[in-house]
C-alpha cells in the first residue's frame, strides 16, 4: 500500500471554530480580500483535500477537485446565509464537486435486490487498528459507482434517497449499490490480511 | 441501521486530513482571476454587441429633414386603420375641393398626447414643435403657423383668421417646397400626407383656394382597431384645436416608381443529354463570353417594405463556338527499289523489284462561330426593403421571368461530334421562364430619384429545347445591375 503524505489528526480544540473569526472571513472573501481567502483555504483545505481524496483516485485527481470547489466556494460565499455550518456548506460543495467534476467518471450502478447479497462481516477492530492512509487506499479501490455511494452513506451520513437525487438513481439502486460496495470493501480487506479476529 | 463497519469507516474518516499540495491555492487564485478577465471581456463584448444593435436599430426621428428615405417609405402607405382628417372644403356650397389629411397613428397619438399635456397647461405655444429646431424658413413659417392655429380653440376655426392662416400655410408649401409637384394629388409633410382629392390645381394654383376652402373640421374613417382611450384621446384633441403637423420636407411621391437597369455577368447552361460523351462534346467546344441584362420595370410600393415589380427584361447570353475536325486522305503511289544479295555460290546479285507507298494526309476542318441567346421576358418580381438608412436602402427580390421571346443563334455539336446550326434544332422561341434572385443596394440621390446597384441571379426553369431534341439546356447567370429608379 502506498500512503499519501502525513494525515494531519488535530484535536478538538484545535479544529474548533470562533464563530466570530468565521464571521470575519467569509465578509472578507465576500469582499473579495486574498488574505481572507488564502486564510480560509488555510483552515479548510487540508480537512477537504482528506474529503476530496475518498472520492478521487488520486491526489492528482483530488487536489484539481479541490481547487474548483474553492474556485467555487469564493466566487458563491455570498449565497452562504449563515444556515447551518460553514464547514458543513464547504464540505457539500467539495462533495458535490467530486461528484460531478470528472465527466468522464460514468457511475455504473446495476439494479438488483438486497435478497442476491450475502452478508460478510469484518472485525471493527481491525479497521481501527489501520492507518487511516492505508485504509484510503483500499477506499480507492473500490470502482467509482461502489466508491460514490459508500463515501455518501456511510461517512457522510447522507441517506439512500438523497444519494439518489445526487446520483440520478433511484434509492433501492443505491442501496443495492451500496451494499455491494461493503461487500466488495470486505473482500479487499480481506485481500490485505484484515479479517475477523 | 449502520453497523460497526461504517462506524468504523465514519470514525477513520472523521478528521482525516491531508494537506495539499504548495501552490495550489495560487492556482486557485489565478484560476479566479482569469475567469474575472474572462468575465470582463464578455461583459464589454456583450456591452458593444447592445450598444452597437441599439444604435443600429434605434429608430431615427421621422421628422428629420434629411431622412427622406425613411419619411418616404413610412408615408407612402396609407392604413385605412388609421385616423384621418379630412377638410370638408367639399361640402361647401360652391366648391369641389377636398384636402385629406392622413396622419401616421403612431405620431398623431403621441403628437397629441405631448399637445393635450400642453393644452391642460394652458400654453399657448406648442412646445413639441419648438423641440425641433427649423431649418428653413418654410418649415419655420409651417411651426408658427401650427402653433398659432392649435393655441386656438377648434371653435375659432371658423373664423376668418384661422382660415387665412391655413390658406397662407399652403401657399407658402406651394411656392417654397422645391420637391412638391402641383400635378400629383399627394404631398408628404414629414410623416403626415396629404391627398387634395379631385383638385391638382389646389396646390399648383392656390390662388383659386377660398378663405372658405380652408375650414378644417375632422372626422375619423376606418379605424376599428383604435382603441377606445385613443380614440377618446383623438376625439377630445380633434374637439378642442387642430392636431399639430409634424414638420418635415415636403414632397410628392405617389407609390409608383419606374426603374431602368443593365447588368453585365457571366451566364452559361446546363446542358443534359442521354450519352455524356454528347455532354462533354459540348463543353469542350462552347466557351463562356460576358453576357448582358436590360431591364425596365415598372414598381408598385404597395407597403413601406414591400413592392410588386413588373415590365420588360431582355437578356442576352453569349458563347464562342470553336470546333477542330481532323479527316485523313490516303494516296498510294508506286517505287521501283533495288537491292543487291551477296549469295555464297552466285556471288552479288541484283534485284529490282515495285513497293507500293501509301500516303496519308491528316486535314483539319476548323469552325468557329459566336453563339448568342436572345431572351425577352416580362418579370414579375416582389422586392422588400431590409434596411434603410438615409441615404441608402438594402434591397431583396425574388420573382420569376416569364419568357415572352427567344432566339438562338450559332452553331453547336451534334451527337455525331459533327457541327450543325442552332437553326436545325427544334429550340423554344418562347414560354422559357426563369426565376431571379436578387440582393441589391439603392442610394437615394434625392427624394425621388435613386441608383441601385443590384446583383441578382437567374436560372432558367425549363429547357430552352422542345422535347423533340437530343438533348435539354437549361440557361443561369450571375448578373450586376446597375439603374435609375424614379418616383412617379
């Protein structure tokens, strides 16, 4: 397996917000100020670029998304209407972006019943113990369609029929999908010696 | 429900972070940059294409003096929809005259919503007319007189003043208005027309105009499609002064035009037949020469844009004939030779003995000839005006040309590669029509009278042959037009 880089693990306090400075640097990249937005990029990219890279194959691939959800993210701040968090908005747009940045990334997603899927399991454990880089790895491994849905559900958090909007598929396709994904996830586990102990 | 996997996967991924490569943000920000240029140079194209189209098509002021092509073309037609005012000079005991008044309905509704604004005032000048700046001293006296006559009250019309003034108005369009013609009905005063009915000698003799003649009283025709708030707009107006003359140059135009025109072009045919090696025969032998167009037309501008065209189209197409025939011619002649063998035993021996020679003699029979179609059509052709300037006007026609006369003169090649005379093949002399096309541009170089400049192409429906010949030809040509059109 080969690693990208150091995964930066903050702490709590380090990543927390002062919704004051948060205020200050969105009024400065509404006014287009470059200080304002390369202190934005600053706080955010690294978090994003670790969202962009689950749905890329690449850093490559990653870092271009992220440069068009930034390119994004300063030309449309001003429609950011203080809605939930700012963090959350960025994270959507990179989100979005990944998804819908590589045109030639055609999701394959083939209808079936959840009936024809056997269940696997993996030891939690196990996953835990794995570098967080190296779990990446086998992320990407994972086809695009596999990829897409699995990121969207099972990390993000979105549900199947919102995947479904997103994707233009329906919800009982991206659960089809999805738990295909989680097979095909274990079986490359499996394949680099990570098994129930 | 999410089992321990993806929780698994959702706590890895939680704070997963990576920092990006250096530079990116720069390229972000250039990125951002370029787009704004980007953004600036659409914007100032876009800016240029509106201001550009605005100017183009921001309709010019008819009430200029110099646009008289404009003017022209705009009053010309009548709209029966449209308000008029009629003198009814002609209901006076004694007299036949009768002055109508047409005016444009646009113009006279916002002529008259600018006047019931001033008329509320209580202004006794009319401003709209002092908005235009006169030029002339016609045009000078026209406004005084106008503002004059409308800070009156339509009441007063009848009294002697109001009609002196009228008759002094038209008196003095008469003498000063270099454009006016006494013999025609119709005179334009900038977008307003005015038709004496039955009475040309009102405007060439005015003298014969009575202060009675010029009582102005108004009455609509013909206007189902005003609606009711301009017609109440219009009546209100009409009841309480006489609606103001829009200025503008005066001149007599009546909607027929007559147009002369030659052209030269190249014109060829299209000749087909059942073997090709005929077809190839005739083009190797049939060489193009310049061609010539006379036209006299006939025009009717039955709409500002629009005029029907008709009268005597002569068209004469020109070819140079060369054809080379080789023959060949044999003689035979007689030659005593002699030769001398050297024999092993007999030793040299002479020998004389006849050969017979043939002679061949290559002849070559060339004809040449100017090969030239006559055809005098009538065309009947619709014109549209696509844009118009002031001194220029862009013109397209289509119509058809049909074939009243033709006549073929010269020599072509028969199937059997030999020469023969358009004479001996069974060749239309009439019913040969044409279609024409046309794209031209006309510069007015006074209000009557105009250059055109026009290219046009013409293509031959039918063919030129009877159905008894060997083969069919059909004629096109390119053509440039260069003419006079005259109002009438």
């Amino acid at each position: 397996m080969q690693p990208y880089g150091s995964p930066l693990n903050k702490t709590e306090t380090n990543i927390k917000v002062n919704l004051l400075d948060e205020q200050q640097l969105i009024t400065g990249c509404i006014n287009n100020d470059v200080q304002c937005q390369k202190a934005l990029y600053q706080k955010y990219a690294p978090k994003m670029m670790g969202v962009s890279l689950r749905y890329c194959n690449s850093k490559m691939e990653a870092e271009d998304v992220l440069q068009d959800a930034f390119i994004k993210i300063f030309n449309k701040i001003n429609t950011y209407k203080g809605i939930g968090s700012f963090e959350g908005w960025i994270r959507k747009i990179v989100v979005f972006t990944a998804l819908k940045s590589n045109d030639k990334r055609v999701y394959k997603f083939e209808p079936g019943s959840l009936e024809t899927m056997p269940e696997q399991s993996t030891a939690p454990k196990a996953i835990s113990n794995m570098e967080t880089a190296s779990l990446l790895h086998i992320l990407q491994e994972l086809p695009d369609g596999y990829k897409a849905v699995f990121n969207l559900y099972a990390i993000e958090g979105y549900s199947h029929k919102e995947i479904g909007k997103m994707l233009s598929i329906s919800d009982v396709t991206s659960r089809t999908q999805y738990s295909r994904a989680k097979q095909h996830l274990i079986k490359l586990l499996a394949k680099y010696g990570i098994e129930n102990r | 429900m999410k089992n321990d996997i993806e929780n698994s996967f959702q706590q890895k991924f939680k704070n997963f972070e990576m920092t990006p490569s250096e530079g990116l943000f720069d390229a972000i920000q250039a990125k951002i940059i370029k787009k704004k240029k980007r953004a600036i140079w659409m914007w100032s194209a876009a800016m240029l294409i509106l201001a550009g189209a605005g100017f183009t098509l921001w309709p010019q002021s008819s009430h200029k003096y110099d646009n008289l092509s404009k003017t022209l073309v705009k009053s010309e037609t009548e709209d029966p929809t449209k308000p008029q005012i009629v003198d009814k000079a002609s209901d006076h005991p004694g007299s036949s005259n009768k002055t109508t008044v047409t005016y444009d309905t646009k113009k006279v509704i916002k002529t008259q919503a600018k006047y019931t604004e001033q008329h509320t005032a209580q202004k006794t000048k009319n401003s709209y007319f002092e908005q235009q700046t006169a030029s002339n001293p016609l045009e000078k006296q026209v406004q005084n007189t106008i503002s004059s006559l409308s800070s009156k009250d339509f009441t007063t019309q009848k009294t002697s003043d109001t009609k002196q003034q009228w008759a002094k108005l038209f008196n003095k369009i008469e003498k000063e208005n270099q454009h006016s013609d006494a013999t025609q009905n119709t005179l334009y005063l900038g977008t307003k027309k005015q038709t004496v009915d039955g009475q040309p000698s009102l405007l060439g003799s005015s003298k014969t105009r009575t202060q009675e003649n010029a009582l102005v009283s108004y009455e609509k025709r013909n206007q189902p499609s005003l609606a009711s708030a301009e017609k109440n707009t219009y009546e209100q107006v009409a009841s309480c002064t006489i609606a103001p003359f829009p200025t503008g140059k005066l001149v007599a135009i009546s909607k027929w035009r007559i147009q002369a025109s030659a052209g030269v072009g190249y014109a060829s045919r299209i000749v087909s037949a059942t073997t090709p090696q005929y077809v190839a025969n005739r083009n190797s032998s049939e060489k193009n020469r310049v061609s010539y167009q006379l036209g006299l037309d006939v025009i009717y501008q039955f709409s500002p844009k629009w005029n029907v065209q008709s009268g005597v189209n002569y068209t004469q197409r020109n070819e140079h004939f060369w054809h080379e025939k080789k023959t060949y011619s044999t003689q035979s002649r007689e030659v005593e030779r002699s030769e001398t063998i050297i024999h092993p035993i007999l030793g040299e021996i002479e020998r004389t003995y006849q050969e017979t020679i043939i002679d061949s003699t290559a002849q070559y029979e060339e004809t040449s000839a100017k090969n030239d179609f006559h055809k005098i059509s009538i065309p009947l052709v619709l014109e549209r005006s696509l844009f118009t300037s002031q001194k220029w006007t862009l013109l397209a026609k289509a119509g058809v040309l049909a074939g009243i006369y033709a006549k073929h003169q010269g020599m072509l090649l028969t199937s059997a590669y030999e020469t023969q005379t358009y004479t001996s093949v069974p060749m239309r002399t009439t019913g040969i029509h044409q279609v024409v096309l046309g794209l031209g541009a006309q510069y007015h170089l006074t209000p009557r009278i105009s250059l055109i400049a026009y290219p046009q192409a013409t293509l031959q429906i039918n063919s030129s042959t009877t159905s008894k010949a060997e083969f069919s030809q059909k004629d096109w040509g390119i053509f440039t037009h260069i003419g006079l059109r005259i109002g009438l």
